[in-house]
C-alpha cells in the first residue's frame, strides 16, 4: 500500500529514501560521482558484463572504446536502470544506490543518457521536444498544468543556441537531418541538467563540420558535467579525451590516456586479433 | 506549413463545433416548438436516433484520446461505456417504484422473479440520482485505474494489452449475463419511466436528453482538445512514439497511461449513461467484445489522433449501419469488416486524412 501511495503520489522520484545510505544530495566528497563494482550481467548464459568495475570522477570526460559486444551499452543500460545487473553494485555518488531505482527516478536524480540511435520524438517539433526534456515537476497534474516561465524560456534558447538548431525551432523533429537529430538529443539531455551524461555514439551521421562542434560542445561541459562517451571513431576520441577505458568481454581491459592505451599490447591483440 | 497545417485543424475543429452546436441546439428545439405534424418536427424515432450517434461519437472520441494519442489499442472499451450505462439504468430502475408488473416498493421485477426478499447492498443509493451520476463516473473509473494500474505498471503493451483488455470486456459480459450478479441476467434492465420525475418516453425529456448528448459531445471535445494541447499531451503522443525514451527523459510512462486511459473510461461512462435512458434498454451485449472492436472501427474509419474524426467515424458508420441493416441486414458485417480493411490499405489517415488531403490538393 505504501508503494502505491508512493507511486501513485510521485514521492519514489524524490530519490526514495530507502536508496539513500545517507540523507542528502549527490556526495561527491571522494571523487568519483558514478561507482560500478563487480557488476556482472548475463543474457542466457552469454556474459555481457563480467565483474565490471568502473568509476567516473565528478566533472570528468571519460571516453569508452572496445570491440563490438564488449559491454558498453549493456554498461549503460545498467546505469540507466534498463538492465539490472544479476550481482554487483551501482552508486551514483557515495550514497545513492541505482539498483534500487527506475528509469524514471534515475533520469530525475540526473543521470541522462543519448541513444546510440537519435531517439528524438519525430512528431513533435523541436521545441517542444526540449521542453519535454526541460528539468521540472513530471508528475501527471504538474504535466497537465504546466506553464513555461520566461527563465525556462530562456534555457530553452540557450540550449537552442548551443546545439545551433535556433533556427529550426518550429520544425517538426522529423523531418531533422541525422546529425540536427544528434544535436537535438544532445539538447535534451543538457535540458535535463544532468549530472551525468551518458552519451552512445554522437557523431554516427555527421559531417566533419558537425564532429569538430560535437568534439568542441563536450569539452565545453566537462567539468559542469560528468560525460561518458562511447565511441568508435579514434580520431574523434583522440581529439576529446584525457582518459580512455577500453571494455573488452565485458570487464575492463586496461585505462589510460588515448597514447598509453594504443600503444598497450593487449589492445592491439584485441582490435587486430592475435 | 506548421502555420498552415494548424489552421486547417483549427478550421476543421471550428466547423465540427459549429455542426454539433447547431444539431444539439435545433433538433431539440424545434421539437418542442412545433406541432408534431409540422414539417419541421423531427419524429422520436429520429430524435432518438441521432441521440443514440452522439452519444457514440463521444464514445468514439474518449477512444481516440486513448489510442491515437496514447498510443494504447484499447479493445475492451465498450465495457466502460456498458457500466456507466448500468449506472444509469440502475437509477431508472429504482424510480419505477410500485409501477412495475409485480408492484414491490422496492425490489426491481426481475428480482421479485427471482424470489430475492431484499435489495442488494450494491444497489443501495442508486435511487438518488446524484448518486447515481457519481457512480457513473467512479464504476467505469475505478475499474479503468485498478485494470491501468496492474496493466501498465507491469509493462503489458502492444498486442497483449490488447488481448487482455478484450478478455477484460468479455469476463464483464459473462458475468453480468449471470441472474445472480443482480443485474437482470441476460434481459438487463429496461421497462424505465421517470427520470427525475419527468415521464422519460415525453417528447421534452427525450429533447432534453439529446440535447444533453450534445452538450457532453461538446465539452468533452473541447476538454480532449485542451487536453491534448498541453505538456501532458505531448507527452502522451511521445510515449505513443517512443515509450522507453520518455522513461529517460525522468516521465513515469505507466502514471500517464494510467491516466489517460482512466478519464477516457469515464467519458466512455458518461456516453453510457446518456445512451441507456434514449435507447431504454441496456443489457449484457453492451460488453460484448464485438461492440468495442466496433469502436475501434469508428475511430480508424474517422481517422485517429485528430478528435473530431473519431466523431465523424462514430457518425457515418452507424448512419450506415441503421441505413444498411435495415436494407440488408445480413451483410452488415460483411460491410462493416470490408471498410475496415479498406481504411486499413487505402485510407490510413481515415476520411479526415482524406478530406484533408483533398483540400490541400485544392489550394495547391
């Protein structure tokens, strides 16, 4: 019954007290704002995870490289709260335990996530999308009554401005190229104002004009924002990182920066096949 | 072109406001101003007709706001309709007093048939009539949030909501076909004569009751139109789109399911609750699953996600069914599948889509 009410009355988006260790907001105070400990995930029997451990510091830009099936979007399922993990732990700061929490509830504790395919909402245009996406009370009779006021207004155009879509703002998000898409999702999640900022492969579709502003937005953020990028592209992750984590079967391979991580053995094995 | 395209909506929305307005205030009024050999009289027989299709249409409407908004086939919407219909009829029941064929005070004929010496605790309060209207509401609701609540929370979509909803509306049929639920058995109830005191067979109450059928049309059109206007609409149409993303985005999808679904229901009841007292009768067929694929037929052959053609759907299909059924009764359904599946292939947009498409044709 209490759950119902809690469901029912929104209380389990005020970060449900029961996933708190201790009462408060996001503890930073040690560094990392994102923990996974030996997380492991299983899809019949196919190990997508194998005792992940992971920590991304506060205000950091961390890329993610690793062959395909290495585990990087199932990672970001599990932060996400799409896919819970069969054994390990989630924390997002010192206190907040993810496992205990809902898509919902983790989008509103400010971790926000880009797909790796654009999901942006094609029938509606592309303010309204962001105003979708806009920080607020997302309860249905707040939703219901909801009024923009002129500060939301404003973020609205200043995210409008920083992803370059100020001209598009009347146009259905459809009818968008890829990489206007791309943007649009990157709008929405800096509507969000996260703290984390999940981010699946940014630059699929786009020009080498739209990659340079890509790779110069996200440095931009970096330290307002916590970033994780995934990404092929080496070139790109070249130009933005300062420190890379390769995945492979599921668990770490090695960390480091961009020139330590190439020139790492066990990379080049994994890339080339040994 | 959005410009464009709005106004044309606008447009639309303006000229089936002001056609709905003009039937609800005319039809009844020139009813009760005229003489009933005046040519323009309009017979009970009609009256009671286009009573019956607005009533529909509301139905139609209060779907569409489920399924072309939210994106839910809802396949068992006729028994929200059924049971504020039972309401309704459970109210007029308990005014037929000592006038019933076995004269009891209180007991309903078909329970006084059954041998039953007392009234049900169910039935208790239904000869208030704003009790009565409440339950209209609240039956049809509370059913729509308990089924939502299990339903959506639980992450059943698609095509098993579907199935599930249509065994909901059948579960609802057999039940209610059994004497012992207490609700007339396979007969239902009917054989009403007041309504608030006035004589319900009057020419004025049956005026009065269209004209209300029109009223609720109207403004629940205008509330879906409001409704579907504001944040929570958009965010309806996105979990219609992309339900998954809009978990990311911090939105709790199965709360605005929930939502949706449970005021669409209560419209259903209100539509349900104006038609039993027009048609006097209702009976278990109402929550026969073939009446709410019916209602899904309405909304496609209008046109979902625009409001008014689920309106127009509602219309012309049951203009052509009294039409068709009275010419050859046994092809209705032949018919009735056919348009189905021609809408389906030619026309996925319904008869709004295609008047729109003209239009646009023409200013091209």
């Amino acid at each position: 019954m209490k759950q119902f009410a809690d469901d029912l009355f929104g209380e389990k988006d005020k970060i449900a007290a029961s996933s708190l260790v201790v009462e408060g907001s996001v503890d930073t105070r040690h560094g990392p704002i994102l923990y996974m400990e030996d997380v492991s995930v299983s899809f019949d029997g196919f190990k997508a995870l194998n005792q992940l451990s992971l920590y991304i510091d506060a205000g950091e830009l961390r890329c993610m490289i690793g062959p395909n099936g290495a585990g990087k979007t199932t990672m970001m399922d599990v932060i996400t709260g799409k896919t819970k993990p069969d054994t390990g732990s989630v924390f997002f700061g010192q206190t907040i335990d993810l496992l205990k929490m809902d898509e919902p509830a983790i989008a509103q504790a400010g971790i926000c996530r880009k797909f790796q395919k654009p999901s942006v909402f094609d029938a509606l245009t592309v303010f309204e999308n962001l105003e979708l996406a806009l920080k607020a009370n997302k309860s249905t009779w707040k939703t219901l009554f909801f009024r923009l006021n002129g500060e939301q207004r404003d973020k609205i155009e200043e995210v409008l401005a920083t992803i370059g879509l100020t001209d598009c703002i009347q146009q259905r998000a459809g009818i968008l190229s890829h990489g206007q898409k791309q943007w649009l999702e990157i709008g929405m999640l800096l509507m969000q104002e996260p703290k984390v900022m999940l981010v699946d492969e940014p630059i699929a579709g786009m020009t080498h004009q739209e990659v340079e502003r890509t790779a110069e937005l996200l440095l931009s953020l970096q330290g307002k924002h916590s970033i994780v990028v995934v990404e092929h592209d080496m070139e790109f992750v070249r130009s933005i990182a300062r420190k890379v984590t390769v995945l492979h079967e599921g668990s770490v391979l090695t960390e480091g920066t961009m020139d330590e991580v190439q020139n790492d053995p066990r990379v080049i094995q994994v890339y080339l096949g040994g | 072109m959005k410009l464009l395209t709005l106004a044309s909506q606008d447009k639309t929305r303006a000229t089936v406001l002001s056609v709905l307005a003009a039937i609800t205030i005319i039809i009844p009024l020139c009813n009760v101003l005229t003489p009933a050999d005046s040519a323009l009289h309009f017979s009970a027989y009609t009256v009671s007709v286009i009573g019956k299709y607005l009533t529909f249409a509301l139905l139609g409407l209060s779907l569409d706001l489920v399924w072309g908004y939210c994106g839910i086939l809802a396949l068992g919407h006729g028994a929200f309709f059924a049971l504020g219909g039972y309401a309704m009829g459970m109210y007029l029941m308990r005014q037929i007093g000592t006038r019933g064929v076995y004269g009891d005070p209180l007991l309903p004929d078909f329970m006084v048939f059954l041998n039953w010496k007392e009234l049900p605790w169910f039935w208790y309060g239904f000869d208030n009539f704003a009790f009565a209207m409440l339950m209209v509401l609240l039956v049809p609701g509370t059913l729509a949030f308990v089924f939502g609540w299990l339903a959506f929370r639980s992450r059943v979509t698609g095509v098993y909501l579907s199935i599930i909803t249509q065994a909901l509306t059948y579960a609802l049929l057999l039940a209610f076909f059994r004497n012992e639920m207490g609700f007339g058995g396979n007969n239902g109830l009917t054989d009403f004569k007041d309504i608030l005191g006035f004589n319900i067979q009057s020419e004025g109450v049956r005026s009065m009751l269209f004209f209300l059928s029109g009223v609720a049309l109207i403004g629940a059109f205008l509330l879906c139109s409001w409704i579907t206007s504001t944040k929570l609409g958009r965010v309806v149409t996105a979990i219609r789109d992309q339900e998954s993303r809009v978990r990311f985005l911090g939105y709790r999808v199965e709360m605005f399911k929930l939502w949706v679904f449970t005021f669409a229901a209560m419209l259903a009841g209100v539509a349900g609750a104006l038609y039993v007292p027009q048609v006097g009768i209702i009976n278990p067929s109402e929550f026969s699953p073939l009446n709410s694929l019916e209602i899904v037929i309405w909304v496609a052959m209008g046109g979902r996600g625009t409001l008014y053609g689920a309106i127009i759907g509602a219309v012309v299909v049951n203009y052509s069914k009294t039409v068709l059924t009275g010419l050859l009764p046994d092809a209705w359904l032949y018919i009735l599948g056919g348009l189905f599946i021609v809408v389906t292939l030619l026309l996925p947009d319904g008869i709004v889509g295609l008047l729109q498409r003209k239009l646009k044709e023409q200013a091209a």
